[in-house]
C-alpha cells in the first residue's frame, strides 16, 4: 500500500502524525510525505520521505497578520504590545502605514502560492499513485488530491483540535478558499465532507467531529531529534519544574511576554530544579538565569517531562498533549484564541489551569503555580489522564483499520475493536 501523507510547515500540526509513519513503513508500506522545502530537514530526520512540492505563505508570519488584523479591526482587545507582523518591531500604532500596504500584497501572494501549493501535491499524487491519503488540520490540499485521485482520505488532529469547529478562534475560513475544488472538476468540499479523523485527545476532551467517524489513537510524543549526553538532564533531587516555550510563541509575540518571564520568576523561586526549553532567541532574551535553572535550546519536551513535577507551557496543542501522556499538571499561559479554547477543553479534566500570558500578573502566576504544586488534586488527576491516554490503541494498531479503508474505498460499519484497551507497552 502506498500512503501519502501531506503536510503545512507548521510542525506542531503534524509531529502527530510521524509515529504513524513509522507504524505503516514497519508494516512493510510505502510512505511519501509532501511538505513545504523548509521542512525537508525536519521530515527526513524524523526517518520519513520528504517531497518537497508544497507552497503556501508563511505560518507563523500569517498568523502574526492575522492577530494584527483582528485587533485593529477591533475584533480582538490589544493585550500589551502589537507587533508589525512583517519585521517583528513594537509598533507605534496598530495602523502604521507599511503595515496597511503590505497586509493586502501579502494576502494576494499567499493566494497564488497557495494555489500552486494545491496543484504541486494534486500533480505528485497523480505521478506517485497513492492507495490513500492522510493529511493535517491546515493541509487540505491532501483531501483535494484524495477526490482527484479517487481514493480516501483521513484529517489527523493533533489532540483537541476539531472537525468542524464550533469555537471561533479554531475555525478554519472556507476551506477551499480559492475554489480548487470546482477548478478540478471534483465538485465542492467543506469540512463537513471529511469522512474520518484520527484523533489523540484524551476522554472527556474529544472534540467536535460533525459527521466524521473518529479513529481513536494513543498520542505518541515525537518533538524531534536529539543527542542525549550523559549528564544533561541529571538527577538532583526534589522539586522539577518544566517550562517549554515554542518557536511559534517566540515568532508571533516576540521574546518580550510577561508571562512566560514571571512563570521562570516563580519556578525558580519554588523548585529545586527548572528546565527551560525554548528557541535561542527566547533564551538569549531571559538570560541570566539562577544556577538551578538550566536552559537547552529547542530540546524535545518528553524527555524532561517525564521526570517533572509540573510543566508551565504556551498551551498550544502539542505541550497539552506531551504533558496529558507524561501524567504531569499543568499551568498553561494562553497566547492566542486557541490556546484559550484548549485551555477550556483540557482544564475541567482537572489536571491544568490556564492564565493569559499577556495580562497576567506577576501574583497570579506566582499563586497559580504554587496551587498546583501544593494541590494532590491537580497530580491524581494528571495520574488519570495519563491512564485514559495510554489506554487508547497505539498507532501500530490503526494499520489494519487504514488497510481496509484503503482496500475498500469505505470503512461503513467497521469494526471497531482495536480501540479495546490492550497493556501498554
């Protein structure tokens, strides 16, 4: 069978779904993944096959001229500083002129890199033959090659991230934009049409689905390579606090969030030992640190994790999930619309709590922190999501499930007994 899985350059999105890649090249598949180049490194590091046909604008750089756009608009309140999402700089005024002139130049090329994008992936589908195609939240060119090849495709969530969304900070626009659908002759398409969505959130925060058939997966942390020397993370006894900061917090706030700065204040301030991981440029910012504090620069969240007794984090979907499988509690300080809305869906499990990063006091996190780390509660309810992740079915286990659906172009009344829980391990 050939699998072709398609991909944005946002890694957060799909890390998700690389160890499935790995589970269906074990059993004996090909897979192909088509990216974006900036990814090639990233994709063939994580042992899978880049194809290196995807367009589109920049992510990070849209989603910076979309939170510009909003709060200008007055769609969303101006909490501290708003940056000019094309050079980064504070802004004088959210109007400033250039900022006016480039925001439509930029929406009108990231139309037609999108456009080509689209016909890049639909083309290689073509020459490669995929028997089915799984794609991530923001790659819907992979459904699109799916209905022009004939063959069934899958959405991967990345954990509390929906089918149809009923939040509006999630929602995802027209999801065919700029009509790529019509243009091939394969009739329209919204994100009511998809048929089946793997998904990673734990019991009690699954998402909206619409009509989708959801395949339950057992999250699977993968937050890129590394060397892991003897000694980097010792042993020191007591309290460990984790605090993660990703490159995307860094690329769309800046280095300056007054959040993330008082959370290191408080770490250092109650634990024996903090690990602080984030992008170069975050930490040159917040240095110097306490000798107890100890930063290592875009290292994989998991692997301190599991050695933590909380873990302090941007609250996008990625460290909610790292930190849902590691049993650990959480304080998440929430950037963005969607970082509150996975607040929202995780928090009522009772192992998290989630503040603004951007208007939060210096007390209230300090408070926050010290509540988790003193309230049993927090922990056992950590211990039982944890428990609940782990109990659904390793990706090695959706094989077969795909190899139907492949086989038969349909699921229908497919027997859904993989998803028993089986001893992890």
């Amino acid at each position: 069978m050939r699998v072709l899985f398609v991909t944005s350059e946002w890694s957060g999105h799909y890390f998700c779904m690389v160890p499935l890649g790995w589970a269906l090249q074990a059993a004996g598949h090909e897979v192909r993944v088509t990216c974006k180049p900036s990814q090639v490194g990233v994709l063939s590091r994580a042992g899978l096959v880049p194809v290196p046909v995807g367009d589109g604008p920049d992510l990070a750089l849209l989603a910076r001229v979309v939170h510009h756009t909003e709060v200008s608009m007055g769609l969303r309140p101006q909490c501290g500083p708003v940056l000019n999402p094309f050079t980064n700089r504070v802004l004088g005024e959210v109007g400033e002129p250039d900022v006016a002139v480039e925001g439509p130049k930029f929406f009108r090329e990231a139309a037609v890199a999108v456009r080509r994008g689209c016909d890049n992936v639909v083309a290689f589908a073509g020459e490669w033959g995929p028997d089915l195609v799984l794609y991530d939240v923001m790659a819907a060119e992979g459904a699109l090659a799916a209905r022009v090849r004939g063959v069934p495709s899958v959405l991967c969530g990345p954990g509390l991230f929906g089918v149809v969304e009923t939040e509006r900070a999630l929602d995802m626009g027209p999801a065919d934009p700029v009509e790529h659908f019509d243009r091939y002759g394969v009739g329209s398409w919204g994100r009511r049409d998809i048929e089946y969505f793997i998904d990673p959130s734990p019991e009690g925060a699954v998402p909206p689905l619409g009509g989708a058939l959801r395949l339950p997966v057992r999250f699977v942390p993968y937050n890129g390579p590394v060397t892991v020397y003897p000694r980097m993370l010792p042993v020191r006894g007591g309290l460990r606090i984790c605090v993660l900061w990703g490159n995307s917090a860094t690329q769309m706030f800046g280095t300056g969030v007054p959040g993330l700065r008082y959370a290191l204040e408080a770490a250092a301030d109650l634990a024996d030992d903090v690990v602080f991981l984030a992008g170069e440029e975050q930490v040159d910012a917040l240095k110097p640190f306490p000798a107890h504090v100890r930063s290592l620069p875009n290292f994989p969240l998991h692997l301190p994790l599991s050695s933590s007794d909380l873990l302090i984090d941007h609250c996008s979907d990625n460290p909610v999930m790292n930190g849902a499988l590691a049993g650990v509690p959480r304080l998440g300080l929430a950037l963005s619309g969607d970082h509150f809305v996975f607040g929202r869906r995780i928090d009522p499990l009772g192992a998290s709590r989630t503040l603004p990063a951007l208007t939060a006091s210096r007390e209230e996190v300090r408070q926050a922190v010290g509540e988790i780390l003193d309230g049993g509660s927090y922990r056992a309810a950590a211990a039982q999501v944890r428990s609940g992740v782990l109990a659904q079915p390793a990706p090695s286990r959706l094989v077969p499930v795909l190899e139907r659906l492949a086989a038969g172009g349909s699921l229908g009344c497919v027997d859904l007994s993989y998803v028993q829980p089986t001893p992890y391990g």
